[in-house]
C-alpha cells in the first residue's frame, strides 16, 4: 500500500469497496478502481478501448475524489 498522510483503515476499505463492485465474470468489460496520492483517493469507472483509432489504453471517467479532512 502507498504510505500516504490518509488512515489506512479508511484507504483498505474504499479499496475492498473497489474490489467488489464489479462481479469477475464483467472486469474485461468494466472496472472500478482507487488511485491513492498523499492527500486523497480518485475513485474511477474504467472501460476497455471501444475503437482501435483510441488506443490501446483504457478509458477512464473519474467518480469521487476522496481527500483528507485538512
């Protein structure tokens, strides 16, 4: 886990969260996950590329930004 200035409680559990919202038999077709920076959790829906013109990288629409109470 990143050592970050953010309680490690609150970071696995919004992790599990992520984890858990997609059944396994769906992750090639969606995916949610948390990026984790020192001051905050950037909660994403990502998606496989749609088009070849696109890349071969996945999609990414931001959700919530979680941040430190400071």
């Amino acid at each position: 886990m990143v050592a970050s200035g953010l309680p490690d409680l609150d970071v696995a559990r919004v992790l599990r969260c992520c984890a858990s919202r997609v059944p396994e038999q769906l992750r090639e077709q969606i995916r949610v996950e948390c990026g984790i920076t020192p001051r905050h959790l950037r909660i994403c829906e990502c998606r496989p590329p749609w088009r070849e013109d696109v890349g071969p990288e996945w999609t990414r629409f931001p959700i919530a930004r979680l941040g430190a109470p400071w």
